[in-house]
C-alpha cells in the first residue's frame, strides 16, 4: 500500500535520532488483543486438567505442517512462508496434563461449558452483545504452537464499550479459544514445544484502534486486566495474561507486536514499533527516490562463495562454527541441520548501498529486518546470522576480504553485499528471503506480526496473517446461548472496576 | 459435494420464512441489525441441515462465524451478494518417461482435499493436476493417472462396489500400470483390503490402499505423507498383493505395508491406528527408503497374469457371541435366509450350550458356520476343551487365525463360487493370503502395556 507522508521529513529525521517523536504527528494508532487464561479446572476441549505445569515428559511425537489450500485456490501467505522453514517439529507430552486430544489423535469433545459461561460473563462486564449461537472456527498456525496446525476459537460477543479516559474504548469482539504449546526451543528446523498448557481455554478482549500513546496502552491493558479479574474466574500470576498490540502509524500498516507478557512492557515496544514504522516509510521514499518504486523493481542476484571464502580470517564463515552453537560448545543435533552442502553465499543487491544499515529501530538497521526474515524462514539463526557491506565486522584485513566478496559478486560501488551461511538450500531460501523483504520495503511497513524482545524492540516472527486462515470446525457443532442463560449470569457480575472508581 | 440451486440452502422452518420475508439468501453480504443494536457485517452462510430452525449464520469479515437468533434480528439490510465459487488449483502434472506408471483409484475417501470455508464441506482433489497442486512431490516419484471408481463414504462400500473396485484393479494392470493405489476412508479400509486380496489374485504389481486419520484439509495430516508412501509402494515397492499403507507410529515418520488379509483398524482418531494381527507387517515404507520386514510374500513379476475372480453371495454375516446368548438370533438369521455365519467366538473358539441346538439346525439346513475367536490374537483350537469339540461335531468349521471380518470377506467370496458344504469348508481353511498363517511369530503379539517401567523407558526413547 502507497501512502504520501502527511508531515515534514526533516523535523522527523531529526527526532527519530533522539528516539522520541510525536505520536500524535505520526498517527499513532494501537488496538489491544488482551488474552486471560480461564479458571476451570478443565481444558476447553479435553477433560485433562487446567493449569497443571511440567517440566518433563514421558513421550515425544514428530511432526510437520503442510499448508492447506485457501479459498482463492491459493496457499495463504503466511502458511506458505511457514512452510518454507521445513521445521522438525518435536511435543513433549506428559501423561499427567495431556491426553490423545492435545496430540492430535483424538477429535475434540464437546467444547466445555464452564468456559463460555465465564467468557460471556466478561462480555457483559465490557457490555458485548452475546452471540446467539457460539460457531468454533479454525485458526491455521503452521509454527508448530498447536500440533492441529490450527488454534480452535469463537466469538462470544461483540460491540463492547470499556469507560476510559473520559471517553468508550470500543471492544470489538470477545473470543474464547485455546491456549498454545509452551516453547521449549526454536533453532535451525528444529521447533520443541511442552504440551501442558495447550488446550487451556482463554478470552481474547480485541480492542478498537483507538489508543493514542504508548502510555494510554499500559493504562488499558491494566484496566482490562482488572474487568476479567473481577469476576474472580480467569488465571492470575506468570504467562496467565498475554497481550497481543497492534501498531500503526498514518501511511503505515498494522503490525502485531506478539504476546507482550506484562503491560509495562508495552510502552516502550509501542515507542519502538512507531519508530519503525516511520523509519521503514522514510526507506520506502529512499528507494522510491532510487527508482525503486514497486515490489518489481528489486532484482538480486547471489552466488556461492564457499570457496573463496575458506582461508578468511571472518571465522564465522566456517562449516565446523556453523555446526555447533555459539553460545556452548555444543554440536547441534542432525534435525536441527537440513541435509545438504555447507554454503557461503554472497547476495548482490544492486543500487541499495547505504540501505542495509540505515536507522529502524533504537539501536538496530534495516539489516536486522533482513536478519529476521532469514532466521525466521531460512533457518539460518547462529548470530550474527548475516554480514552485510553497510557495516562489515572490523578484524585485520577486514577491508581486503570484503573487497574480494565485492569482486566476487560483481559489485559496483553503488551496490551492496549480503553474506549467508548454512546448508545450501537454505542460503538460497535467504537470497530469496532478502529479495522479498525489500520488495515489501518499496510498499513500506509489510503486515508482520513480531515478537518482543526484552531490549523494548522487536523482531520478525511471521507474516500476519489474513481472514483466510478462519475456517468453520467441522469437528464441533455449533453451541445455542440462551437469553436465560446470559440473564442467569448477570445476576451475579461484579461492579466493574470503572463502577468502584466513581 | 452436491449442487443445489436452493438460495435457502438448510434454513428451514421460522428461520427460512424469516428470511424470505427479509429478501435475503444464502450468499447475501448484509448488515444485521439485532434488537440490542449491535450490527453484524458479514455473508449469510449456508446453514447446516442437521442445525435448528432459529438461527442465521454470518461469517464476519475477520473471518469467524456466529448464530444470530431469527428473533432477534430487527432489520436485515442486503449490501452485495457474492457466491463463492471454488475450485482446486490445477497445474499439470509433470511426465517423466523414465519414471514408473502408477494409477490411483478414487473410491471416496479424500486423500488430499481443500476445505470449503464457508460451508465446511469438503472437495477433494483427486484429479493428478490437483494431486499434483497440493502434493507436488508425487512428480517426482511417478506418472500417474487418476480414475474416480465411485465417491463414497467407506461404511457405505460393499459387495457391488467390491466387484467394480476389482475389475477396475484388473483393467488397470492389463493396461501394464507399475503399481495401483487406491484412496479408501479409512472405516472399512481393512475389509477392501482383505476381499480385494481373493478377488484379485496373482497380480504382477503390488495394489496399494490408503486414506489418512486426520481429514487433509489440515496443517497436520497424514494424508499426504501417507499418499507418498503409498505411490512409492505401488511404483518401487517389491510386494505384489493387496496390501494397506498407513502411519507406523503416530509421529510424522514411517509408514507400514500391512497385508491386506491380516490388518485391522484399532484406534478409532490415532494415526497409527492399523496393526498387523497375528503376524509382522510386510515392509516399512519411508519417504527415501524401503526397509522389508519379511521375505514372505509374492514379489513383483511383470510377466505374471492377474486374475480377476470378482464372485460373491452377500448373505453372510458376523455373530459376536457374548454371554447369555439366545438360541433364537441364530434361528432369525437361518429364517432371513443367510447363507454363511461367521462367529467372533470367546476364548479358542466357543459359545455357550444353549446355541448348539440352533446351530446345528442351521448347519441341517445347509447354512455355513465357521469359527473365528474374538481375542483378534491367537488360534480358534477348538479341541481343547469339550466345548470346542462338541462344535467341531456339529460341523462347525474352525479357522484358525483367520480374522473375523477377513473370514466374514471370504465366505462371502467363497459362496459366489459354491455352496457345497465340503468345498466351501476346504476353500475357507485353505489359505489363498496368509489369511490363516501356520505359525505365529512371537513378536506377532505385542501390545505393549503401558505404566510398566519397562514400557515408558521404550515410549520415552521412541516416537510416538
């Protein structure tokens, strides 16, 4: 999406470097998708118990996801992208918290009661109108989170309206759905998760865009905290709240910034993400103004230079410190390494010098975007994870080899480097990686959902996904709420915080 | 999928007049207006005819689904209308002359499948430009040629659809195919298997049945692991019988060639859900390997002549004895004019004193009755206790360890060629496909009993 930038681009440039700017200026738009894990002594699905931890297992299953067809006839982006990553995806299942149904070889039992009831209480706490027939959907995941391939979830209710700051903070929709896999670790194709707290129910309260600053977000990430507390019927203590933000600036796109864990932390992820953003449009004008003006316009080209490269001193270019980890000195197990040649591949990118290291973030280039599509699809995660020419490592002789990978890729002064490493197949999914990236970097902020890092920045996690990846669950019926039953539950509701306050 | 020009597609009662009265239809992008003032943007969805008359269902843009009560509903207001029209993608299947023939068979499971979002229902690929779109490594494995035998669930398949299935079977291997695969729902999967293996004997080629656990519309199915495996039996494989490929364990790892004579369904969701009974399974079938686990079968021999011997008398059935039973269900089926009784026996073959007298009236009245034990495991060795005995007198045939719906398949199949009392007995205890094997391997028995220390510190270093 073309938008023009409806501000002066010098008084931003300026601010940006000082890492503060005007949130109102920018546009700053922030909606919230709240998640509260439910207190039922039962998973939403299962009748395995809820809320029960481990930290070992006594089984192991293996497996991987394939993309379903969507309804265009066409793979869904984000399904695609995660299909590229070839994960070995690994569950650790412990008898006393899961059973055949959170493995995925049992379909699911009748969706449990107990858990809408207390979704529709919160509804009516946030003055939602209670849907009629609650229809459980299909959320595709392809990440392994939920071993199904999908998250099974449903509105309850719509059109809520939550007092703030003087003014309706517009509650869109309520949702009760299952809770994900715990993440044991996510390196190379090797993807482990801990099944206990998958299938625990949850709400999502989904906010309208309606937040200004990142200091309105904390504020309303606190207060719908509080509505669900009240009722004294959702979890509370570590990983029971989790909130999803979602940030845009004007003439930028709606970015999830994924499972932010406590609403302290919000501000400062909101802050950075704005400053992408605004960053991100200034490179869409920079490429704009160097004739790249759609998605077209970028061509690479990349070759091995595996060879070239074997008596350099850059150590990190070396199959056996690609083979072990970095961090221990460790070798990484056969399903984290795809099979194939070791390969170092160095990618032209013809006229974009000086864009690999422009500003994206406090602290961080462009190049860290690249970084996150390649770690996140290529696999190629040991770190540094690429080099690039914007901002070679400095060692002896730094200047020389970089000269002679220039040389190599037929670089002209105008153009930059990228160098990767890995298994061939996957230095070659990188080139392709980066093309792609700064393709969506010509339209300006691509429609991503990251994680947050603990710095306050953020990092690519995949590509957000659209209204396609809903499908109805043909394994459920659709579940009737009676008026009686939604008028017997407002019986008992509690004041809601705002009530207390007044 | 069934078409239907019905704009009200399952909406009835209050619900279909309500929205007749609004001038709505199935495929109307609305706004609803309830009596709370809430308003619902989305497309009205066709309803589920097995649903209630009160409701409307409205996908929303986000995606999601929700019921409105007709009741509730103030005003509809239509703002477009747009049917969705789906079709599977279709690229063309790549030919490679060097690579094997193999033709899979379409019997109505979905072995790769897209989901209809809006309806749920689900349309199958089938043709080899959409196997291809949502499978594309079986280019690189074979040429294969698609033929759709019929599109039913398994639980409807029977006798007529047998003997289309093998004739079907027959032409394809007269036409000199490598390998035939055929896509079956899993429920019956193990009677096709077995009928298939007297109704089509001597074949060249291995004949290879497949479905999947876990419908393919999902991220996580193994339908097309399982297809892969399955092509690669049917175009490299060294087995020429009828044989099952399914998932080995539960995890995305290996697949089983199971004969089709001695395999059997045992989990009603698992993956992993079919086990070799009495004996090994055939082969162990990965994406890059084959890794046999016996010797004995027949193996691949173009030069062999297939025969196609399609016979049957569908007036056969399964008794499951349990305790108490009354002479008078025995009586019923001779008076129904059954022909053939297979009994799923207790123990090593026997039903309690009271039945005897009925069955030897059937017997008397040229009825076929044979012994199978319910244990699925084990021999039906009915000279052990005096029960046994007093059956083997009657003239009950014992089947040794033959499986029940096996024995159910063949007597079927036996009694299309005669129903001579001496024939059909020496053709029942006469094994065409190690339908009744001599010996039973020790590891042929292995349920492994969970909770024993033994047995976790086995789960835990093995995939699921």
């Amino acid at each position: 999406m073309l938008g023009s930038l409806h501000f002066p681009l010098a008084n931003l440039e300026r601010r940006a470097v000082e890492g503060s700017i005007d949130y109102e200026q920018v546009g700053l738009r922030v909606g919230l998708e709240v998640h509260q894990q439910l207190l039922t002594e039962q998973k939403m699905f299962c009748r395995c118990p809820a809320g029960l931890y481990t930290e070992h297992h006594d089984g192991i299953v293996l497996r991987h996801m394939r993309p379903t067809l969507s309804e265009l006839g066409e793979y869904d982006g984000t399904a695609l992208m995660e299909f590229k990553t070839k994960k070995n995806i690994v569950y650790l299942l412990h008898k006393s918290n899961v059973c055949t149904y959170e493995m995925d070889d049992t379909p699911p039992f009748i969706v449990n009661r107990r858990a809408i009831d207390i979704a529709i209480e919160h509804c009516l706490m946030l003055g939602c109108d209670v849907v009629d027939e609650v229809h459980i959907a299909r959320k595709q995941y392809l990440d392994g989170s939920i071993p199904t391939g999908f998250q099974r979830t449903a509105i309850v209710g719509v059109n809520g309206r939550l007092p703030f700051r003087g003014r309706q903070l517009t509650v869109i929709q309520v949702s009760v759905e299952e809770d994900s896999c715990r993440e044991v670790r996510d390196r190379g194709h090797l993807a482990v998760w801990r099944t206990d707290r998958l299938g625990m129910p949850l709400i999502e309260t989904v906010t309208g865009p309606e937040l200004r600053t990142p200091e309105e977000v904390e504020e309303a990430i606190l207060l719908i905290g509080r509505v669900g507390r009240s009722t004294g019927h959702v979890r509370v203590g570590m990983g029971a709240s989790r909130q999803d933000v979602n940030v845009s600036v004007r003439g930028g796109q709606r970015v999830e910034i994924k499972g932010v864990p406590q609403a302290s932390r919000a501000r400062q992820l909101v802050h950075s993400e704005a400053l992408r953003q605004v960053e991100l449009l200034r490179l869409r004008d920079e490429l704009h103004r160097r004739g790249f003006q759609r998605p077209s316009d970028i061509d690479m080209e990349h070759i091995d230079i595996t060879t070239l490269v074997t008596d350099f001193r850059l150590d990190s270019l070396r199959r056996e410190n690609w083979e072990r980890f970095v961090e221990a000195e460790e070798m990484r197990p056969g399903m984290e390494l795809a099979e194939g040649p070791f390969s170092v591949r160095a990618i032209r990118l013809p006229g974009l010098a000086g864009t690999v290291g422009r500003a994206s973030q406090p602290g961080r280039t462009f190049a860290h975007e690249l970084a996150g599509r390649v770690r996140v699809i290529a696999t190629l995660d040991q770190p540094p994870i690429l080099l690039h020419s914007d901002d070679w490592p400095e060692y002896p002789q730094a200047g020389e080899e970089l000269k002679e990978i220039r040389q190599a890729a037929s670089c002209t002064p105008d153009d930059a480097l990228v160098v990767v490493w890995g298994v061939e197949s996957d230095t070659v999914t990188a080139a392709e990686e980066i093309q792609l990236r700064y393709a969506d970097a010509t339209e300006g902020v691509p429609h991503e959902t990251r994680q947050a890092l603990p710095d306050g920045c953020t990092d690519f996690e995949r590509i957000l996904p659209g209204p396609d990846r809903m499908y109805p669950d043909t394994d459920s019926p659709p579940r009737l709420v009676s008026r009686a039953r939604v008028d017997r539950l407002r019986v008992d509701l509690p004041e809601p915080p705002w009530g207390r306050q007044a | 999928m069934t078409e239907t020009n019905d704009p009200l597609k399952g909406y009835r009662g209050r619900a279909r007049e309500r929205l007749q009265a609004l001038g709505v239809r199935v495929w109307s992008e609305v706004r609803i207006l309830n009596e709370e003032g809430s308003s619902f943007e989305g497309v009205i969805l066709p309803r589920s005819e097995t649903s209630d008359d009160l409701h409307v269902v409205v996908k929303l843009a986000t995606g999601y689904n929700v019921g409105l009560h007709i009741d509730r509903i103030r005003e509809i207001q239509e703002l477009g209308f747009k049917e969705a029209i789906y079709k599977i993608p279709e690229q063309e299947f790549p030919e490679s002359p060097d690579l094997p023939k193999v033709t899979l068979l379409g019997t109505g499971g979905t072995i790769a499948s897209r989901l209809d979002y809006r309806t749920g229902a689900v349309i199958p690929a089938f043709t080899p430009g959409e196997l291809y779109g949502a499978v594309p490594e079986l280019a690189e494995l074979c040429n294969l040629t698609t033929r759709k035998i019929f599109g039913v669930f398994s639980e409807n398949m029977g006798w007529e659809e047998y003997v289309t299935l093998a004739r079907a079977v027959g032409d394809e291997i007269e036409a000199g195919v490598d390998g035939v695969v055929i896509g079956h729902g899993t429920d019956t999967m193990g009677h096709t298997a077995a009928v298939l293996s007297f109704m089509v004997q001597n074949s060249p080629v291995p004949i290879v049945l497949v479905g999947s656990q876990r419908s393919s519309d999902r991220p996580s199915s193994d339908a097309a692991l399982n297809l892969i495996h399955a092509v690669r039996s049917a175009a490299y494989g060294d087995v020429a019988e009828v044989q099952i490929c399914m998932f080995g364990p539960t995890s995305d790892q290996y697949g089983l060639l199971h004969r089709g004579t001695r395999c059997r369904k045992m989990h009603s969701s698992y993956r992993s859900t079919f086990r070799t009974v009495g004996d090994i399974p055939l082969c162990r079938v990965s994406a890059t390997e084959f890794e046999p686990l016996t010797d004995e079968y027949l193996p691949r021999n173009s030069h062999r002549r297939v025969k196609i011997d399609p016979l049957y008398d569908d007036r056969v059935t399964i008794l499951y004895y349990y305790p108490g039973m009354k002479p008078d269900i025995v009586d019923a089926l001779v008076e129904q004019g059954y022909q053939g009784i297979i009994i799923a026996g207790t123990g090593l073959g026997h039903v309690n004193k009271p039945v005897f007298p009925a069955l030897e009236r059937a017997i008397e009245k040229g009825v076929h009755v044979v012994m199978t034990v319910q244990t699925l495991w084990g021999y039906a060795q009915m000279y052990v206790y005096d029960t046994g005995r007093d059956l083997l007198d009657i003239g009950i045939v014992p089947l040794d360890n033959m499986l029940p719906e096996t024995a159910l398949m063949k007597l079927g199949w036996v009694l299309g060629h005669t129903h001579d009392h001496d024939e059909v007995r020496e053709m029942m205890r006469h094994s065409f496909s190690h339908e009744i094997t001599e010996r039973e391997p020790h590891n042929g028995y292995l349920i492994l009993q969970g909770g024993l220390p033994e047995t976790e510190e086995f789960v835990l270093s093995q995939w699921k």
